[in-house]
C-alpha cells in the first residue's frame, strides 16, 4: 500500500480497492476515482459535486473557511485596491500582471476590437420591445460564432489570445446594446478615447450630441464589480463553459452556455433578488418582521445576500465591496430608504447569534446590488454586469481546458432510479 493512496473497502463482499491520491499545490488533495467504475462496478454519487473536482487548474484558489479568494496566486482585496480590471483580465489570460508597456497595448487591443459587425444590428432588430438583456446578450454572443466563425479551428496561443481579446473587447458593446435595444434608446457606438469600463457605462448613459458626466468614483466601483467577478473557480456557469468547450464547440458557443447558466437567480441574477426583497421590504420599521420571518423554520422566507455555498466565514469580495458602496454613497450624496433598510439588516446580521452561528454573513451579491442601484443600472442589467466581469474567466478556463494533452467530454453518470425493463415479448 502506498503512502498516497486511499484504501476503500467493499463491506458487503470484503474487497478492497487502492485509489491514488493527487496533491495539490494548495487546498484539499482529491482522490482519483478516474478508474472507480472500471476497477468496482459501480460510480460514485455527489449531488451537486459537492465533494468532486472536475478539472486540473491554475487559475483560482478559493479556501472557503478562512475566506480567501486568489487569481493566478494573488489575492483578490490586492487586485480590487491596487489594480484595475484589465490588470486582472491580463493575469487571468496571460498567468503574470502586465508591465505598464503590456498593460497600454493590451488597452489598445481591446478599445480597436470592441465594435461589433453592423450586420448584427439585423439580429438585434428581431427582438421584441423589453426583451430581458441576458436573453438578447445570450443570443448575441452565440452570434458572434457566425462572424467569426475561424475560431472553431484555433490551437497556438497567438490564436486562443486574439480570440479572448476579441470577445472580452464585445462583450461589452453586445451588452450595452442588448439594453438598449430592449428600451428602444438610441444607438451609442464604443468610444476609443474612453478606458474600458468607462466605455461601458457610456454607452449605457449617452444619448447622440449629449455630454455624460462620469465620475471617477462611479468608474472605480464598477471597475471593482468586474475585477471581484473575473472567476470563481469552478461555479456553475465556468462548469457550464468547459463542459461545452470539451464538445469542441465553438468557444463563444461555450461563453453563450455560461451566460445562459448564470442567468439564474441562485448564481448571476442574485443581486436582481437582493434588490426587488428591499424594495418588499420597503421600510425600515418593517425589517424586524422580515427579520423573524428568516428566523423561523416554517416560513419559506430567506433573506437574499446572506451565506454562500462555499464561504464559510465573511465572503472577502463583500468586504471590499462594503467599503467601495460606503465610498459611493458619501460622494454621490445618495440618501434613500432601500440603503437605510440594507444598514438595518446588515448591523442585525452582523450581531445577531443566529446569523453568526450559521455562517450567514453578507455576501457580494448583498453589496454589489446597492452599489449598481446607485449606479443607476436598471435590475433587469445586474447579470449583464457579471457576464462583463466573468468573460476573462470564462475564457481563461477555456483556454486552460485546450491546452491539456487530451480533452475528455464531459459525461457525468447517474444513479438510476427508473423502473426495471418492462417491454413485453413480441
């Protein structure tokens, strides 16, 4: 028996079966069950893959209990306070921060890549008046495969780039048409005298002729939204992105899959839920009885913005994020009910051992609501913004699944649970 292995025995028959041990560089080892089904019969049940790594990656570190978060070996609250969005999109793609020269041409790269083929605007047209964005941004980004349709065939890194610096530079401008277009407002075509998150939100709030007045504190909260998102390791909608991208699909196929998987509501679309229960809050005398409510065990009620599956302590996006929405709304002058209702909640959950005792501390979703509500970014766009931020993460874990030697499609087993066969001789 090696040191590195894991010996599981069979109660039922007394057979026992050595499997490997693979350590990683930091975080949990994972015992490799690759030949389980060849060696036992029988496959291994995880709902939810609670218990089961997927993938090999270099990408991100997450370490749940003590609420770390880390880029390519770098922590997040660095790359939030001292870097900027495209600081981080560079690490991710390249594996190293950018030197000033390789930060400025890579700035470059992006502004000349961010129009879109007008044949597009036809596909756009096709929608109905208040489409929903994600619906509009999924479909356009799907799209962009049938103009660029060469990619479907790349393997050097000179091609994996221009193909990430490509969709990273549209994304953007597919978004801020999708809203657009679903609000029937005018078109406002990429400005490359602006930075890209500035670009952003100018094309979210111009109209033709008309000056936008952007702050710079405006700016650097949604830059910090963007870099806070980038990646999450493997979440729900990176694991819809390698899944489809181990089909060999086109990558913006895989990019549109993950934007469709984080539309939810428990993933992407959880701080569109945060805001619409404040505003059903409304008051802050009514935030006891809510309050209560999450409190007890027969009421469905839950407060959104409170917990995550995988932090166990204070989500540290959150923290940083706390300071970034303090920061905005002192500048701003903002002075509403739904902040004061969130201050309420907040200082209770901080205080309260119900809360405490079950890990039940703000998440990002909780702040990164806020702040986009003061930003002035219409609900139904929240997802939008993280499909922004979370693009370069998509795209490194792409790149990073078809660099490997040999790619196995993704194909999950079942515990069957269906009646026996119960076709009749004939």
């Amino acid at each position: 028996m090696g040191k590195n292995t894991m010996t599981l025995t069979d109660n039922r028959s007394g057979k026992t079966y050595e499997l490997p041990i693979l350590d990683a560089t930091v975080g949990p080892s994972v015992v490799d069950i690759s030949t389980f089904y060849q060696e036992t019969g029988m496959f291994t049940f995880d709902k939810g893959y609670t218990s089961t790594a997927s993938c090999r990656s270099e990408i991100t570190y997450i370490d749940g209990g003590k609420g770390q978060l880390m880029y390519r070996g770098y922590d997040i609250s660095y790359l939030a306070n001292k870097k900027t969005f495209l600081d981080t999109t560079y690490l991710l793609l390249h594996k190293d921060l950018p030197t000033q020269e390789e930060l400025e041409n890579f700035t470059e790269e992006i502004k000349k890549r961010s129009f879109i083929h007008e044949g597009m605007k036809k596909l756009f047209d096709s929608f109905p008046d208040q489409a929903h964005p994600m619906a509009i941004l999924s479909a356009g980004v799907s799209a962009l495969s049938t103009f660029y349709f060469h990619h479907l065939d790349i393997d050097t890194t000179q091609e994996y780039m221009e193909m990430a610096n490509r969709i990273i530079a549209k994304i953007p401008t597919v978004a801020a048409l999708s809203y657009r277009y679903s609000n029937g407002l005018p078109i406002i075509y990429p400005d490359i005298e602006k930075g890209f998150t500035e670009n952003f939100l100018y094309m979210m709030r111009a109209y033709p002729h008309n000056h936008v007045d952007l702050r710079p504190i405006e700016i650097k909260a949604l830059d910090t939204i963007f870099t806070l998102h980038a990646d999450h390791e493997q979440n729900a909608s990176t694991t819809a992105v390698r899944n489809v991208g181990s089909t060999h699909a086109h990558p913006y196929a895989a990019i549109s899959a993950g934007i469709s998987a984080l539309w939810g509501r428990a993933h992407g679309g959880a701080n569109e839920s945060v805001i619409r229960q404040l505003e059903m809050i409304g008051t802050v005398d009514r935030v006891d009885e809510f309050i209560a409510r999450a409190k007890d065990k027969n009421d469905p009620f839950r407060l959104m913005g409170f917990g995550h599956r995988v932090y166990k302590n204070f989500d540290p996006r959150a923290k940083i994020l706390k300071a970034i929405r303090n920061e905005l709304i002192h500048e701003l002058g903002i002075n509403s009910e739904l902040i004061e209702v969130a201050n309420k909640i907040e200082h209770i959950a901080l205080s309260d051992e119900y809360f405490i005792s079950r890990n039940l501390y703000p998440n990002i979703d909780f702040y990164s609501g806020l702040i986009l509500q003061a930003l002035k970014i219409p609900k139904d766009m929240f997802a939008v913004i993280f499909v922004i931020g979370r693009t370069p993460g998509w795209i490194a874990q792409w790149i990073e699944l078809q660099e490997q030697d040999n790619i196995k499609i993704a194909r999950p087993r079942q515990l069957y649970m269906g009646p026996d066969d119960r076709t009749p001789e004939y």
